[in-house]
C-alpha cells in the first residue's frame, strides 16, 4: 500500500492462523497466537481482518475491554455482534471503526457519522457486493455462465474465501444491518431485512431482463418515511436510465437521497486487498481526531406488513397463490418450463417465504416499484410531532 502517512505509529506483529503457511516477507514478527498482541501492553489498537467472525469476536472483545481500540473489516461480526461490540466499547476506553466493512473503498461509514449525520437520508440504495456485482457484469455484458464468472470473481480476489455469503445476498444483509446503524442510529434485527441472492438466478431469469432492456444488480435499498425505517436486500431489475446500471465488475455504488441535498452517488471499488487496506489504515489515521457525533433525529423501525413491493418470482412449476399471497398481479407467463408472476407482496410475505423460496430454487427479483402504507406513515408523523413538543 503506497501512502503519505507520517504517523508516528508502529506496527507490533501480524497474528495469522496457519504457521507453516508459505506467505510474502514481511518486516513484522509473525504470530500464531492473537494473545501475543492482545496482552502486550504497548500496543493500543488491534486491527482485524480474519475470516472467522467468532474468532473475530473474541479478539474485539478482549481488545476493547483491555481499552485497546478495535478496527475491523468484518461484516459478519459488526452486524451480528453491533450491540455487545458498542456496549464494550461504551464500558472500556478504547474505540471501534470498521469503515472496510462496508462498500471497500467508498467511505460510507466516515461520510453518514460525519457530513450526513444530522441529515434525514429518506433513500439510501445500492450495489454492496463487488463479488455479485462482477459475476452479473460477465452475465450481462459478456454473455459468460454462473459458474465461469464466479471462478473468475475467485481468481481476482474479489470473492470471499466462502462465496456462498456473496452470492446468497447474506454479504449484502450483513452490510444493509451496518448501514442502518449509521445513518439512523437503529438497531433492526437482522431476521427483519428480507434478503435474497443471485444464487438462484435462472437463464429464463436473465432472458426476461435482456427481453425488457434491463439488466439485473443485487441490491441493499432502506427506506425512510416520516421517521420510519424499513430495508431489504433483492436483485433487482434495472434499466439503463437507472445509474447503478452502468456499474460494472468489482465497483460498488451507492445513492443517497434527501430533501436538502437531491440525490448523491458514490461509486468504487468494493473489494478487494487494497481498497479494504485503504480503509482499514484511513480508520487507523482518524482514530484520534473524531469523537462520535450525536444524532439530533430519532428513527424507529416500520413494520414489514406496511411495506408492499412489486416482484417478479420465478418457479420451474406453476407458482401456487396460496403459498404466495401476491396482493395484485400485473403481468404473468407460464410455458412447461417455467412460470413466473410480477405483482405485489408485503415484505413481510417475503420475509415468513424465504427459506421456501430459496429452498425451490425461485428467481426473486424486485421491478424497484414499492408502496408503504398511508396509516403506518401518518402514525410515524404523529410520533415525530409528539417528539417535537416534548
Ligand atoms: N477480500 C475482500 O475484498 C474484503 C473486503 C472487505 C472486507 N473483507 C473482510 O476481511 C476479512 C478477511 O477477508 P479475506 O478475504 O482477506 O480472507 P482470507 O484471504 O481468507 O484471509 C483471512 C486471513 O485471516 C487469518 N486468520 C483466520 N482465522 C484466524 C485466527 N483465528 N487468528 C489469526 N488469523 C486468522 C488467515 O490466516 P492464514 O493466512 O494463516 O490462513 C488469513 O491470513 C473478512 O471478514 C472479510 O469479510 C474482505
């Protein structure tokens, strides 16, 4: 990694997992054990980028409750452990960045925490998976199969160690959890954002969206209305007026939406050795000149039955409407190979049909077209105004 940094740290030792592994001379002492590190009182800050995120756990835990301060490029282990991880970091001295967790070299959590803090963000979507987003390109752009772009996704670097996390859309869900964390200060349980991934995509699937001009992206959307939050994480149909159309390969994108400020795009690089080290060192620079902002805006999570999205779900068989409780239907087809219907599910349809629909192999992939419910809204604004008068 090339840098002007003229910090004046020093880098203690690196703590890997396998110790006869043959790896590239470093100028640190390698360890196997992490508590070398974890117990040397010299050292202020631990910065973790393993693949296990229960490992991973522990040494932020241990870290931060010694007062060390954690940085972390580890999706899995921020969104599932975000509360215990702030709890500990709230106890003990030390404090917790994981910029390299989300979106590689776009610094989204910097910019949310920062500039956009006091900002209601009302759309906040994107393209958060530099694995899928590569493998779709090749799909759409280069006529390549499933199969042959992951390998190459794998060769490159971009994949995960397990790409199945990647291409489930569970990397996504993982990340849309962080997110919504720092732009709303909300905890939503991650069993309440509706995910699905690019796994179970179908050449019928991909002929569909060439036959309407479109192509398809995994994409994290949250929402906000009259201070009430919902999210989801889909592929989805989009056509080329639609900016994250253009993204292409390992590139991540993400559009921010608010009254006062129109609309934002971000794009870069999504993964990644470098761009990920580039964050992992801009969180080591910033350690010391950032103390966390408090948020003048409070937010609450919508239920998922107030939201209504129009998808297109996709089965070998006939796709039985008692098991999917489609509220409208505008367009269907069915020949002896497939079926699929565009209509109107609750989110909340989704979320209870998930395992089904994965389980049979379905193409699930949102039109971009949603509604949340009239009621739900004015009782959200009701809250904010109540808020208000306090
Ligand atoms: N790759 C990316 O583009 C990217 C982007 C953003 C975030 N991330 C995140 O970064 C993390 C690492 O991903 P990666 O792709 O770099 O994985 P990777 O290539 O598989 O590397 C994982 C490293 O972690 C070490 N390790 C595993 N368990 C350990 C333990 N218990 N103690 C000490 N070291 C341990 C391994 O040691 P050995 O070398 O001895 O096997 C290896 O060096 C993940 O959380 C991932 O989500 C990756």
């Amino acid at each position: 990694l090339q840098s002007q940094d003229q910090n004046t740290y020093r880098i203690g030792g690196v703590v890997v997992k396998n110790k006869g592994k043959i790896r590239p001379l470093v100028p640190f002492a390698i360890h196997t054990k992490a508590s070398t590190l974890l117990d040397d009182p010299e050292i202020d800050t631990i910065v973790e980028a393993i693949d296990d995120s229960e490992a991973a756990f522990e040494i932020a835990k241990y870290a931060l409750l010694s007062g060390k301060n954690v940085i972390s490029a580890n999706k899995k282990m921020i969104a599932t452990y975000l509360r215990d991880l702030i709890a500990l970091q709230q106890q003990a001295q030390g404090r917790l960045k994981y910029e390299a967790s989300v979106a590689g070299s776009i610094p989204i959590i910097q910019l949310l925490n920062g500039y956009l803090a006091q900002e209601p963000v009302e759309l906040l979507r994107g393209i958060l998976n530099g694995t899928s987003n590569f493998i779709l390109t090749k799909i759409f752009n280069d006529s390549m199969d499933y199969q042959r772009a992951l390998r190459q996704a794998q060769k490159l670097g971009f994949a995960e160690s397990d790409p199945s996390s990647d291409v489930s859309g569970r990397d996504t869900w993982y990340k849309t959890k962080i997110l919504l964390h720092e732009a709303y200060g909300l905890e939503i349980s991650l069993d309440q954002i509706f995910y699905y991934g690019i796994d179970t995509l179908g050449s019928d699937d991909i002929q569909y969206a060439k036959s309407k001009g479109k192509r398809i992206k995994l994409i994290a959307h949250i929402i906000q209305k009259s201070g009430s939050i919902a999210a989801w994480v889909m592929p989805q149909f989009v056509d080329a007026s639609d900016p994250l159309f253009h993204i292409d390969n390992e590139y991540n994108s993400i559009e921010i939406e608010s009254s006062n400020l129109g609309k934002q795009h971000f794009t870069g690089k999504g993964a990644g050795a470098l761009p990920t080290a580039v964050a992992l060192h801009g969180d080591l620079t910033s350690l010391n000149r950032e103390k966390p902002i408090a948020r003048a805006l409070s937010y609450q999570a919508l239920s998922p039955e107030e939201i209504k999205l129009e998808v297109y779900i996709r089965d070998k068989q006939i796709l039985d409407r008692s098991i999917i409780p489609f509220i409208k239907v505008r367009e269907g087809y069915l020949d002896d190979r497939f079926h699929y219907l565009i209509g109107e599910v609750r989110l909340s349809d989704l979320l209870n049909l998930k395992s089904w629909l994965s389980s049979r192999s379905c193409g699930v992939i949102a039109t971009g077209r949603y509604h949340v419910n009239e009621a739900a809204q004015l009782k959200s604004v009701k809250r904010v105004e109540m808020e208000l008068a306090l």
